[in-house]
C-alpha cells in the first residue's frame, strides 16, 4: 500500500513465424507495458521496424466507416465478448472480407439515408414556410407585394395545361403550389417558395405564362385559406410519411445486421492492440524484439505464456530495475502501479491529478485521504449537511455496483464526495450542529464561534504535523534513492527538519509565556544554521574531493543567506495557511447566523412561515453547493501546496499495460 508494485522488465525475441500468436497472446494477457526500444536501448536505432503501418491504416479506416453505419442506423449497445474469443477470432478474419460486407452495407444504406436526408431538409423547409405564413393565414391571402422575410409570394392565371409543368419544376424546390379554383381553361394559383429560389420560381412561372393577379383587399382574399393551409400540410404529411418508411427499412437492416456490424467493431478494437502491440517491435532478418515491464509477481506466468506462444523458440530475459544502467542513471523509468483498495481510490485520484511519483517514492494515498478528510470534516462540521452529502455520494458512487471496480472518475467523485459526508457527520456531532442548529444538543468537543483562538491553535498545530508528515516522506524517499545529501540538505531534510520543529518550539514556548531554553536555541537553530552554510565543505569531505565554489565563496554564502530566508519564509507560510481550516469552521457558522437572522426579520410579517421555510431550503442549499465546492478546493490546496511540495516530484510513468482491459489484477 505503500510503496509501488515491484516491477521486472522483460526482453523477449522471437522468430518471425510466431510474431503474430505472440503478439495475439500478448494482448490477450493485458499485462506488459511496452516500451519504445529506441528510447530504452538506444543501440536498436538501426534496426528496422515492425512494418504494421499499412495493416494499422486499414483497420482504422474500418472502424471510421463502422462507426458511422453504427451512428446512422442507431447502434448504441456493443455487447462485451471474451478477450481471448475476440483475439483468436480477429485473427481467422481477413480485412478485405470485413472491407467487402462493409461496403455492401454501406451502398444497402447510403441511397436511403441520402434521400432520408434531402426529405429531411425539405421538411424544415416546408415547415419554415408554414411558420412564417401561419400569422396571416387567419386574415387572409396577402398581397404578393406584401414584404417577407423568408418567402416569395405569387398569385395569379396559369393556363390548365401548364399546371404539370408548374408541379414538375417545383417539387425539388421548398415551395407550394395551391390551385385556389377553375376559370374555364385557366387555373388560380398561389405559389409560396423561399426568397433563396427566387430566381428559379421566376424562371418557372415565365416559362409557364404565368399572369401577376392582385389580391382584392375585401372578404374574398379569404377564399384561398383553408386552400393554402390545407395544400402545405399535405406536402408536409407526404414527407414525413417518405421519411418513417425509409426509417422502417433502415430499422429491417439495423435488426438483420446489427450484431455482424457490433463485432466486427469489436474485432477491429482488437486489430488496433494488435497492431500497437507490433508497433513496439524491432526486426531483423528472421527474428523480433521487443521489450517491456511486468509486475515482479506475474514475471513467470508472463515468461511461460510466451514461451508457449513461441512453440519454445524464444529467448526472453528478465531483469531487476537494479540492474538497468538506464534506471541508475535516471535515463529509463520504471513504470509505477500503486495497488489501492476501493476506499482509497478517490483518493489516489487526487494524488494522480497532481503527477505520477517517482517508482521508488512512497504512496502518500493513505496519508492524504486521512489529511483530507480530517480538513474537510473540520471546516465543514455538520451532522445535516454531511448526511446530504452522503446521500450524494451514494447515489452517484456506489448505487451501480456492477462498476464498483471501475475507474469511472464520476463515480469516484461520488465516493469522494459519501466519505467527505462522513466525515462531515462526526465533526457535526463533535461540534454540535444540525442544519447550522446547534442548541439541540451539546457536542462531544467544543463549538467553532465559542472557542475561536482554541481552533486557530488547533488549525496551525494540525499544519505542523501535515508538514512533518510531508518532511519525514522527503527523507524516506532520499533513503530509498540512495541520495545522501538530500537526506540531510534538502529544502525538507533532516537539518531544515530539525531548525523548523525547534522553531517550533520556540514559538510554542512564547505564547505560552515560558523561557526560551538557550540550548534550544543554539542546538536547534544555531547548529543548522552554520550546517547548511557548510554544507559544500561537508559534501566535499563526504565524497573525497575539494570544495568547490563555482562562483566564490562569497557568492556561495549570500546563496546560501537567500536559500534560507526562503525556507524560513516558506515553513512560515505553510504552517500559517492551515489557519484556513479553522477560519472556514468559523465561516460555515457565520453563514447559518447571517440565515437565521433573514428568517427572524421575515417570521412575523404576512406570509413568514412560507418565506422563512424557503430562506432556510435555499440557504442550506446555497451553503452545501456554494461552500462545499470552496471547501473541497482548499482542502486540496493545503495537500498540493503545503504538504506535496515538501517530497512529491513528479516526472514517474504509470504502468500502462497493452490489453482489451488492465488485467494485471488478475
């Protein structure tokens, strides 16, 4: 829990005749995390690459062209298979039979879906137009003259015979025409189109013989209504009835070939690991190479699993971290996996959003879920507001459990969010707060407004520790890495350590009115004082060599004044930016007085019981959104700024293994 999962890397090559079962088993396991050869060794610069280039391009314009069938014909649900049946099965099919199923696919629903589409667009048309007419359709036909901002308007003769033509030419364009009645051999028309057509509807009813008529400003402009209205909603209806029958035989092909489409995408997932996997190969001749980590503890099963893809023609090494010249020099790293159990993973989000550590630093996870939820309690005491939040949280963390494993980070948040609501539960009851009320009972320690000075001490003594806490990781992590000099003069080594806890002491000793021991005072603060000016000397004599000062010596001891009075500023200013965390306790009660003072002005005028149940519902409201959010965030503050920069250096790989899905649990 503590510490990254111990890691081998392994170094395999194998003849070309197994490439592919090797590759297939590689995948299917989900356990090594590839490594670029050119990067980990540089002498396999000048060997060729695996050549998976093309097979790569191929299946990734497969999937493109899938999705889209699959986005098209509504294709949502892609049922999960065994990995090791998709792999073996991937591995039977051929491209260009998965290419010429697609292409019959795509050409069954490319016409229906083009005309799916150009309906689509006449739809919105048609309905545009009836929207921008059905304000004047109650008064009337207007005058052609009358000014649209969408549409064309003409009413006037065409002759009987040119009706066909006037049809014909007008059915691919947004436009109606109405016959509004019969005069012996000519027909009374009114023609609504989009201004865009303008041109074109002119063209038409020129070519047709089409004759202007006015609209006579009495009742019989009325005469063409129901007509006009009646005619548009036809045109409508016939659209929409075109577009639900190609739907009906887009839904026959969906039923038919829905699971053929869904696995083979799922292939074709397979294909791209396949072909990654074959990315990080290197080739000669008649043999490949290829390297990678595995956790210490499957090392064998791994080992033995290729060797049975190989048919025992492999040779494979692995080898300890220790041993790489590459991770002693710092030039290769070792990839980090940290095994955290279900309650620590929000956590590990918050630590992983920070950076991924070093491999040989120790996890802080179980540090800061325990920091963090003792901060958030502290600022967020209450019994009310952190069963809301528990409700929350478990709503959206832990209602689903057949994800419970899964690293969804809105599931996580919602974890998150469940402890924090504990934690806010207990400090409720430490405080004694329900709803911000807190004369229902006494709380088993003391209340924030009551004792202000007490939780300032308590704020700046948790910070204290938070920091050691941070100072003592620093140190574990120098020890691990063998730097010896960072164990004593780093910013958070033992010789600052020990000047900042006499500091300490002395500051304690103050307050409280007692002496300030002399000793204290030239052991604890003078001895580092006058260690860290000699420190250059020291490490000189420690590493057999003679002092060095690049620049002088008297550029080396005003350095030296400068870096102390930053870590004396720094130690300053994170132990004071804890006061945070009592100052926000203070603030949360703050905020229920300034609510109940709206409710004691409000109760005894008209309506009061009503307005002070809604001042009291939104302000409760407000508080939990507004100030749990602010909270969070400063909770998260304190552990980047004030504890992590005391240890954390980012910079570490996570352990990324190449696979359907992270096995490596298994």
């Amino acid at each position: 829990m503590f510490t990254p999962q111990e890691m081998h890397q392994i170094n395999v090559i194998v003849f070309e005749s197994r490439l592919d079962e090797v590759a297939r088993t590689i995948t299917r396991l989900g356990i090594l995390h590839l490594v670029q050869l050119d990067e980990e060794m540089p002498w396999t610069r000048e060997m060729k690459d695996c050549g998976a280039e093309k097979m790569g391009s191929e299946i990734e314009n497969l999937r493109d062209r899938i999705s889209i069938l699959m986005k098209e014909l509504k294709i949502r649900a892609v049922p999960k298979v065994a990995v090791d049946e998709s792999i073996d099965e991937f591995a039977e099919h051929k491209l260009e039979g998965m290419d010429v199923r697609i292409a019959l696919l795509e050409s069954e629903t490319e016409e229906l879906i083009g005309k799916r589409k150009e309906l689509g667009i006449r739809l919105n048309q048609l309905r545009g137009i009836f929207s921008e007419y059905a304000p004047i359709m109650g008064l009337g036909i207007m005058s052609a003259e009358e000014k649209h901002r969408f549409l064309v308007v003409r009413y006037g003769r065409v002759r009987h015979n040119n009706m066909g033509y006037v049809n014909e030419k007008t059915v691919p364009l947004a436009a109606v025409v109405l016959t509004l009645e019969r005069r012996g051999e000519e027909d009374v028309i009114l023609l609504i189109g989009l201004k865009r057509d303008k041109l074109k509807l002119k063209r038409i009813l020129r070519e047709a013989a089409f004759e202007e008529m006015t609209i006579p400003p009495d009742g019989d402009a009325y005469a063409g209504k129901e007509a006009m209205e009646g005619g548009i909603r036809e045109k409508i209806d016939g659209i929409e009835k075109e577009i639900a029958e190609i739907g009906l035989k887009l839904g026959e092909i969906k039923e038919k070939n829905a699971s053929l489409i869904t696995r083979y995408y799922q292939l074709l997932r397979v294909g791209e690991l396949f072909v990654r996997v074959k990315g990080y190969m290197k080739r000669t001749n008649k043999t490949y190479l290829f390297s990678g980590w595995i956790p210490s503890s499957r090392k064998g099963f791994v080992k033995n699993e290729i060797l049975k893809a190989a048919g025992g023609q492999a040779i494979i090494e692995i080898v300890a971290p220790e041993e790489i010249s590459g991770v002693k020099e710092g030039k290769v790293k070792v990839p980090v996996l940290f095994r955290h159990p279900n309650f620590l993973r929000p956590f590990g989000m918050l630590v992983s959003s920070y950076g991924v550590p070093d491999y040989k630093v120790i996890d802080p996870t179980l540090l800061v879920a325990v920091s963090f939820l003792l901060m958030f309690g502290m600022m967020f005491g209450d019994v009310g507001h952190g069963a809301v939040l528990c409700v929350i949280g478990w709503l959206t963390g832990f209602r689903n459990r057949k994800s419970s494993k899964a690293k969804n980070p809105a599931m996580l948040v919602g974890r998150l969010a469940f402890y924090c609501g504990i934690s806010s539960i207990i400090f409720g009851i430490l405080f004694g707060s329900v709803f911000g009320l807190e004369e229902l009972f006494d709380g088993l320690w003391r209340k924030p407004m009551h004792n202000v000075i007490y939780f300032f001490k308590v704020a700046i003594y948790f910070g204290v520790a938070i920091i050691s806490a941070g100072i003592a990781l620093n140190i574990i992590n120098a020890i691990r890495q063998r730097n010896f000099k960072a164990v004593f003069f780093d910013h958070a080594g033992v010789i600052n350590a020990a000047m900042y806890w006499c500091g300490i002491a002395v500051v304690s000793a103050f307050l409280a009115g007692r002496p300030i021991s002399a000793r204290l005072l030239a052991g604890g603060i003078g001895v580092p004082l006058v260690l860290i000016f000699l420190r250059e000397p020291i490490a000189a004599v420690a590493g057999k060599r003679k002092p060095h000062f690049e620049q002088g010596v008297f550029t080396y001891l005003m350095e030296t004044v400068i870096e102390i009075m930053e870590i004396v500023t720094g130690y300053l200013g994170n132990t004071v930016s804890f006061i945070r965390v009592a100052a926000f306790s203070l603030a949360h009660a703050g905020l229920f007085v300034a609510i109940f003072s709206l409710v004691d002005m409000v109760k005894g005028g008209s309506g009061g019981v009503v307005y002070s149940v809604l001042i009291l519902v939104f302000g409760n409201a407000v508080i939990i959104a507004l100030e749990g959010l602010v909270v969070t965030i400063q909770a998260i503050r304190l552990e980047y700024y004030e504890f992590f920069s005391k240890f954390f250096v980012a910079g570490g790989v996570a352990y990324e293994p190449i696979g359907m899905e992270d096995n490596s649990s298994r």
